[in-house]
C-alpha cells in the first residue's frame, strides 16, 4: 500500500472524556489528518516563498531590461522606483562578520529568508496544545511528535531541490546553485531539530508507560528511527564550513553514502503511514530529474570527452586548463563549469571540481573553440592537475554546464567596477573581456575600472592581453576606462612589477595604461573606491562586480550598501547601484 487508511481505529472511547473525544478529532490535533495539517501547509509555505522570490525576480529582470533597452537618461536623481529597489538592495547586501571568530555570516537578505523559514517551522510545530496527550488512550503518537514528524518529511524535498545543480529553484528565481546552498544546509538543520522533537517524545511517553524496551524490540519505527537520526546527525554536523571545506573531497563522497543510508531508513520508518512516501516520491523525482539533465547535458557537450591541454603558467601558483570544446556548448562572461578528468587514477575519475571560465566564446564560431579555466593551486584536485600539467598535459575530460553567471548585461550600466582578489580575476577577466566588446557598439557604459589585488606580479600575466585590448577599445571608443593592479607581497617584487608594467605597455602601444597608476604595492582600499563611486556627480547607474575571499566581500557589499541607503533617503547623486558578489569559494 501506498497510503495507510484514514479511519480511525484502535480508541477506546469508554475511558475518554467527551472533551478528549472531540479534541482528536479536530484539525491540528486529529493524527490521521496531520499530513494535510502540518505536511501540506509547510508545503505550501515553502512554496509561497519560491513564488514570492520568483516575482521579485521577473520584477528585477524586466526592470533591468527596460532600462537597457531605454535611451540615455537625462535624470540623475533616483525615482520612487529606484528609491524601492534599493532599499531591497540593501537589505540583501548588508553583511555582519565576527572578527574575532574570522567568522562572515551570510548576506542579510539570506538571514531573513532563512530566519523566516525557522519562524515558521518552528510556530507550526509548538503553537498548538497539548504537547502530550493527558490520556494515553488518545493515541501513542504524542501531539508534539506527530506534527514535527510531517513538518520533518515535508522539509524533506525542498531540502534537495536546494542542493541540485540543475536548480528548478534556481530557475524560478533567478538564483544560481552555489548560493541555494546556504538554504539546503539550513533546511537540512532545521529537518534535524524537527526530527528530533518527533523523536524525544516517544522516549518520553514509551519510558512513562513502562514499555520503552519492548517497543524497542519489537517495532520496526524504533530501529529504523535509530538508523535515519545516526546518519543525519552526521551529515549535519559533518557539513558545517570548517569541517566541510578543509576536508571536501572526502566529505562529498561521505555526504553521498551518510544520505542514502539516511534516506532508506527514513523510508522504512515512514512505512506509508498516511501521505508520507508521497514526499519520498517528491523528493526522488527532483533529483533524479536534475540528475538526468545534467547528465545528458554533459554527454551532449562532451560526447566521449572533449581534448584539453594543461599549462604550468609563469606564476608557480597558476595552472591554465584549455579545453577544445564544441560551437554548439555557448556561456556567459562569469559562468563556471565542472570537470571531471579522465583516463587519469589519480584524478579521481568520478569527482567534479568547479571553476570559473576565464574567457568569453570567440567572436567568430568555428567548429571548435576554446575554454580556458585558470585556477590556483590549492590540495586535492588543483594540485594533482599541476602535477599532471608538468607530466602529462594532455588528455580528455567531461565538461558540465555552464552554471551560474549575471543575471543582467553590465553594458546597460553607466559606469562599470569590476574587483577581484587573486584568482577571482577568473570571475571579472570575462566580464571586462565583454565589456570592452560592447564599447561604442550599442554599450551604455561610459566609464570602467577594474581592479584587482594579486599576491605577486606574475600572477597577472594570463589576462595582460585582455587588459591591453580593452585599453585599445576604450581609447578608440571614448570610454574612460582604468586598471588598478595591486600586488599584496612585500617591497622585494618591486622589479618584477616593474618588468610586468613594460611588457603590458608594448602589448598595448600608446593606449597602455599608466604604469604610475596600474600597479601599485598593498591592498585596496575597497571601501573608500565604493564610496567614492557611489558618491561621484556623475551620477547615473552604477554596477560592481566582485569576487574573493570572505574579507574582500565584505568590504565591497557593506560599503554598497550604503551607496543603496543614501539612494533610499534620496540623497545620492546614482540613480541605481547593482552588486553582483561572487562567492570565492563554497
């Protein structure tokens, strides 16, 4: 059977009271409906949610659109719209941090949604009374346990539509997987804490009837409740940042084997009471969908695998992977992809690593083109690629995607900023590579900066000649377009910075950009350019761009933030200010 009846049976009305008689028998307290009760309405919750992140999402597109397609503005003041939007902008873009800690919590638009869920979860599953019944013969389900058991399961498939990288979620909403991510951990969370309140009180009652160790031996709800909660202890503990990042090969092929022990428990624990393997079915059909189309996606771009070449590049921390990939596989500036390398043992044949594709799709299609990743080498995979970079530097892989990226055209902004640290110049390189394109061409843009702070010279020299090209085009264009290269090592790489700023300045002719004000030692001062942008008179549409490390981020969302602020109290000079914030890592 797949649903369990819905009559009742097994009550002993004659050792009830009238009151107790109707009180199971009402919505919120009668067991055999608690899966419409609890299951459905957190269904439906979480899907309002998704619906209401989805028109936010079509509102921002088409607002987006309407204002690239538009002629030039001549108004420099935000409207009763932009004042609107960027007070939504600044509650997504605000973030907290405890220094102390080195610890950065997610963006607050992403704490309010979460805490939103929490909110909810949690009224649902202790507003109504009792917790426990006054009289064991009103069931052995206690109350508590019954509805935090469907608010458990009900959790269950939007816990990994979260976490699939074909996202339908995403899709709806505009979201890219990476940053669904933070909502499956917390969901995850918060399914553990409400199976943990279905759990207690059975303890609780069974030990106060005596037959705790009877049960224990005798019903399959007992073990099999064991054998879910022990594995999903372990995922959740075992998927917190410090644990999950310092150890992730090693997790993700754990996580894997944990949720498939969890998920078969959880399903003989369920045992087709009422409705409930209707959310295992649920669950299953958003995964195994996603699954598919990522498969046959990867087959249809990858056929037998595709050609690359590994290069060991001037900086010993850069490796440069060149894959020959099919006309047909097309991506946007800041997408990323994942591989999986074959033919190569060491490489683990079975694991997929993500990285951020370093160019833009040639101008003129052939039968072939490039992708370029660059990637700096780390442990695992990153350094194992190096190692076989230096060995054996060709071979063939499958390539999957492309995910992620902008959801608008930054050449319908004014001005453009493009920051990066380290080899989050892989994320903004692109972005200006299609930008400088746009230039003169139908682009709105008029002025570009980019910026981008490397530990040591060498490790610009992959993207010299997308600078060297985007200086020529801004020159022939009108554009004012700036590079600020800062190098973060000590004064001892002062003569390679030197020897870097020549070799740009003959790629680049007489349009290279200045030495003085190209490259400079230290890091950037993020903080006061944001709010100096931001509070330049020349006003209009701004965007940023950005991508690094956790400390970098920071520095650019809050002071972005602000810039939204000053335009909600209507005493900014910008019309508009857009953030797009690359995770470095996740």
């Amino acid at each position: 059977m797949w649903h369990s009846s819905r009559v009742p049976s097994g009550y002993d009305y004659t050792k009830m009271t009238a009151e107790q008689i109707k009180l199971i028998g009402e919505r919120w307290h009668d067991w055999y409906t608690a899966d419409w009760d609890y299951g459905l309405t957190t269904v439906e919750f979480l899907c309002a949610c998704v619906g209401a992140m989805t028109l936010l999402h079509l509102a921002s597109t088409y607002r987006a659109r309407a204002s690239f397609k538009s002629t030039a503005s001549t108004r420099h003041r935000a409207g009763p719209l932009d004042r609107l939007t960027a007070g939504f902008r600044f509650v997504t873009s605000k973030q907290w941090r405890v220094q102390s800690l080195g610890y950065y919590a997610p963006p607050t638009g992403s704490i309010i949604g979460i805490s939103c869920i929490f909110t909810f979860v949690m009224a649902l599953a202790l507003a109504a009374r009792p917790f426990y019944w006054p009289n064991y013969q009103m069931g052995h389900s206690p109350p508590l346990a019954t509805r935090s058991g469907w608010i458990s399961i009900a959790i269950m498939p939007f816990m990994i539509a979260f976490a699939t990288k074909v996202n339908f979620v995403g899709l709806l909403t505009g979201v890219s997987h990476e940053r669904l991510q933070a909502f499956h951990r917390w969901t995850a969370l918060f399914m553990y804490i409400t199976s943990l309140l279905h759990t207690f009180p059975f303890i609780v009652t069974n030990i106060d009837m005596g037959d705790m160790v009877v049960m224990y031996k005798t019903s399959p709800f007992y073990w099999s409740g064991i054998v879910a909660l022990i594995p999903q202890t372990w995922l959740v503990f075992m998927s917190w940042g410090i644990i999950r990042s310092r150890y992730y090969e090693v997790f993700k092929k754990l996580h894997f084997i944990a949720t498939g022990i969890f998920m078969v428990a959880l399903f003989i624990h369920c045992d087709f009471r009422l409705t409930s393997w209707d959310y295992f079915w649920a669950a299953l059909a958003i995964y195994c969908t996603a699954w598919l189309i990522q498969l046959f996606r990867t087959l249809y771009n990858s056929a037998f695998g595709l050609p690359y070449t590994l290069e060991q590049l001037s900086d010993p921390h850069l490796v440069q992977l060149t894959i020959a990939a099919p006309a047909r596989f097309r991506w946007a500036p800041g997408q990323h992809v994942f591989v999986r390398i074959l033919a190569a043992p060491s490489l683990l044949p079975f694991s997929t690593h993500p990285f951020t594709i370093a160019n833009v799709p040639a101008e003129a299609r052939g039968d072939t083109h490039d992708v370029q990743l660059v990637f700096r080498v780390r442990r695992g995979l990153t350094k194992a690629l190096q190692e076989l970079a230096l060995s054996s530097p060709r071979g063939r892989l499958f390539l999957d995607g492309p995910y992620g990226g902008l959801p608008v055209s930054l050449r319908g902004y004014d001005r453009v900023y493009l920051l990066a640290s380290g080899s989050g110049a892989t994320f903004t390189v692109p972005l200006l590579i299609d930008l400088a394109r746009g230039f003169g061409t139908g682009s709105k843009c008029t002025q570009a900066t980019f910026v981008v702070a490397l530990r040591h010279s060498g490790a610009r020299r992959w993207f010299e000649p997308a600078l060297a090209d985007a200086t020529a085009r801004a020159a022939a264009a009108g554009v004012d377009f700036a590079a600020q290269i800062h190098i973060t090592s000590d004064g001892s790489d002062l003569e390679s910075v030197a020897s870097a700023d020549s070799a740009l300045e003959k790629a680049g002719g007489s349009d290279a950009i200045d030495d003085e004000r190209a490259t400079q030692l230290g890091r950037p001062h993020l903080a006061t350019l944001v709010r100096e942008a931001c509070a330049s008179q020349r006003g209009g549409r701004i965007a940023f761009a950005v991508c690094g490390p956790a400390a970098f981020m920071y520095d650019v969302r809050n002071a972005v933030a602000e810039g939204q602020r000053e335009i909600l109290d209507g005493c900014s000079p910008c019309e508009e200010i857009f953030l797009h914030a690359e995770a470095y890592d996740w």
